[in-house]
C-alpha cells in the first residue's frame, strides 16, 4: 500500500488559494470607504451612517458625484428629458455633462 498522495490530490494542492467570495481587496475597500453606494449615472458618497431616505432626487444632492465613464448615460438621460420636454431634467443632465466637458478640459 502506498502513502504516497494520488495524482489529484497534488493538483488540489498546487494550486494557489482562492479568496473567498465576499473578500475584498485593497481597492475595493478603499472605493467602499469612498463611494458606498453606486447609482447608474454615478455614486453617493454620503457616509453610510447618515441615512438618506430619497431614492429619485440623487442628481441635485451634494454627495452626488459622477465620472466621465457615465457620461453616455448622462446624456442619454438628458435627451430624454429634451424628447419629453421636461425641462427642469433637461437642465438637470444638461449641467452636470457641462461640469463633465469642464472637469475633463
């Protein structure tokens, strides 16, 4: 009888260790420290332990910031606006692609 480990076993026991599922690293601690709630045109930095009861009004709170990666998405929600002449949205979407062009020049 041989002790020595079967050939699957060493396979097992080669390979590196896998973290767990819910183990974050050291950026993604960092954005969740930053940035703990991620919107579709965005993030809330508001700190998690001031709670917010708003779910639609995120564009015009302070704690609202976006990038230029959402930039589609900002301005295809402006257009939407302009399509449904809504213009306070308009406005809305229109100010912060400009905060963008401005951020990004």
């Amino acid at each position: 009888m041989s002790t020595s480990p079967s050939p699957k076993n060493e396979a097992l026991y080669g390979q590196p260790a896998q973290l767990p599922a819910d183990a974050i690293g050291p950026k993604m601690a960092r954005l969740r420290r930053e940035h703990h709630r991620h919107l579709g045109n965005g993030w809330c930095t508001r700190p998690p332990e001031l709670d917010c009861a708003f779910e639609s009004i995120c564009e015009t709170c302070t704690f609202f910031q976006t990038s230029i990666e959402f930039r589609p998405t900002l301005q295809a929600q402006r257009d939407d606006a302009t399509a449904k002449h809504q213009d306070h949205r308009e406005k809305l979407f229109g100010s912060l692609l400009a905060r963008l062009d401005q951020d990004a020049s």
